[in-house]
C-alpha cells in the first residue's frame, strides 16, 4: 500500500492529526511500504499494527483489512488526538517520516478521502469566515460614514459640481446651451419663489 492510500485512510479515520497518522504507519513497517496484512511477532496487525491481544474486539484478520485497521486506529487514537498507545510515537520513531506523510496528505488533500467525504469543520469555518467578513465590511462602511474628512470630501465634490454648472452658464452665454441654463435657472427662481399675490 503507497502513502497516498495510508493518507486517504488518516484522513477519514484520524481527522484532528492525519500527517501524524500516516508517518505512526510508516514508522510502524519500519520506513518500508506499509503492508496492510503483517502480522508481527507481538501481535500487532495491519496497516496501524494494532495490538490484537490488546485490543481482542477485532480478530487478527478483522485488522488485516484496511477499513478495520483504520477504524480500529480511530478508536485507540481518540480520531487522532491520542497517539501514545504507539510505541513508534513515544520513542519519536514516527518523526523521521513527517516530511513523508505530508507529501503524502497534500498528494490526496481536496480529495475527500476514500468516500468523499466532506469534513464538517470545513462548513463552520466557511461560515465563521463570512460572518467575519460582513462584520468587518459592515464596520468599515460605519468609520467611512462616521469620518468626517468623508464629509468634507462630500461637500467639495458638490460644491465643484456646482461651480462646474455656474462656469458653463457662463461661457456659454448667448447660445443655446446657455440660454436652455438660464431659461431652467430662472424657472426654479421663479417656481421656488414665494406667492406673488394671485389668487
């Protein structure tokens, strides 16, 4: 069995530490190819050479397979969190092979692992991220609205605008445009002024 496929397991099987898992296995054959049905002389078996006689809820040939082995190194492991039932693990044994096994991880990451399937704590961060995300664009639109060089940069714009349409009234006085400038001026004075006494 290659890496990759010890990696696809560690990944369904010890999710809070899949590298660790996968360089325990390899260190576990011995830096060799990880054999799914060896049997060593004190009874450890398959993939994660689980201690049969310590752990007599699998048979010998239960371990051999890799979906077993892998469920049975879930359960001792605590899904990865716990990896002193290993002896490879507490000598440091397993280390020599980290940089193996994280080849091995980013070979098969994205992939899902065996059944494709997904990890739920992807979902929370996803979500944790975009609430992140609205919270601090809703934050910045409240320091742009609440900073008052906004303001000031507001009122030149509109009074630029405004000079812009007082100096094109003005050039262009005596044409058309000027004339349709000052024909619209004169009718917002006059609409907007006050009650010229008819009734």
């Amino acid at each position: 069995m290659d890496d990759d496929e010890v990696a696809k397991y560690a990944g369904l099987y010890a999710m809070a530490d899949p590298t660790t898992a996968v360089a325990v296995a390899i260190a576990e054959h011995g830096g060799g190819t990880v054999d799914p049905s060896a049997v060593s002389a004190t009874g450890d078996v398959g993939i994660w050479q689980i201690n049969q006689r310590a752990h007599p809820q699998w048979t010998a040939e239960q371990l051999k397979d890799p979906k077993t082995n892998a469920e049975a190194m879930s359960a001792v492991s605590s899904n990865g969190t716990n990896w002193r039932p290993w002896t490879t693990y507490r000598n440091g044994a397993y280390r020599a092979y980290l940089d193996r096994a994280k080849t091995a991880r980013d070979n098969v990451s994205g992939s899902g692992g065996l059944d494709s399937i997904p990890n739920p704590l992807d979902a929370v961060d996803d979500v944790a991220g975009a609430i992140v995300n609205v919270g601090e664009s809703i934050a910045g639109f409240f320091e742009w609205i609440t900073d008052p060089n906004t303001w000031r940069r507001i009122a030149l714009v509109l009074a630029g605008g405004g000079i812009v349409l007082v100096g094109v009234a003005i050039v262009a006085r005596g044409t058309e445009v000027g004339e349709t400038v000052e024909a619209v001026a004169t009718r917002g004075a006059t609409t907007g002024g006050s009650n010229d006494g008819t009734t």
